[in-house]
C-alpha cells in the first residue's frame, strides 16, 4: 500500500511539493501518477517558472539601472567636456587675439622704421645728388 500524504487545505504548496513528489516516486516507483502527484509535479514547474521569471525581472531592473547611470555619466562627461572645450576655445582667441594685435603693433613698428629709412634714404639722394649737380 502506498503512503498517501494528506494536503489539508487542498494546496499542494503548503505540503512541501518537492518531498512529497519524491516521497511517492520512491514508494511506488512502477504505479502510475496520482493526480495529487501531477498537481504536485505542476506546482513545481509553476514555483521554477516564476523563479526564472523573477531572475529576468530582476535582471532587466539591474540592466535599466545600469543603462541609465551610464546615460546620465555620459550626459555629465560630454557637458564637462563641452564646457572643457568652451574654455579652451575662448583662452584660443584670446591668444590669437593678442598675437594678432602684437603682430599688427609689430609690422606698424617695421613700416615706421622702413618709412624712416626710405625717407633718409630719399633725403640722402637727393643731397649726393645735389652735390653732382652744382
């Protein structure tokens, strides 16, 4: 005779499934499936259904999470790198301002020099020539 496990509230999840499912296959081995057995076996393949489906769960929650501290880093790092670059493009044209009005400072100060020499040159010529002429 096989030993019948009783469930008192008609569930088999209260009965502990997984020994009473192994309990019968091993007294009875040869007879075939009880419905308590096929309830039993059922109610074990729901429990490892829902187990995979809250691992999923879970796993697309932490994928979320990842993805969205990875957007917000990188929102942060390209406006830091934004404003890095700002800065960099502003010190740029202040500095090619400044060599730009050094180097018109710089070719006003050769033009005053070259005109001052063209003019002694000038002045210079006309004296040597003068003298030729008298």
């Amino acid at each position: 005779m096989s030993h019948m496990h009783i469930y008192t509230s008609g569930s088999a999840m209260e009965n502990e499934p997984n020994q009473n499912l192994a309990d019968n296959f091993e007294q009875r081995p040869n007879e075939p499936a009880t419905r308590n057995d096929l309830r039993t076996l059922a109610t074990l393949v729901d429990r490892r259904f829902n187990k995979v489906d809250l691992q999923f769960q879970t796993m697309q929650t932490m994928f979320k999470e990842e993805m969205f501290e990875f957007r917000e880093s990188m929102r942060k790092e390209m406006f830091e790198f934004r404003e890095l670059m700002r800065k960099d493009m502003s010190d740029f044209k202040d500095v090619m301002r400044k060599e730009t009005s050094d180097s018109k400072e710089s070719m006003r100060k050769d033009m005053y020099k070259f005109a001052g020499f063209l003019t002694l040159s000038v002045i210079s010529a006309m004296g040597v020539f003068r003298a030729f002429v008298r």
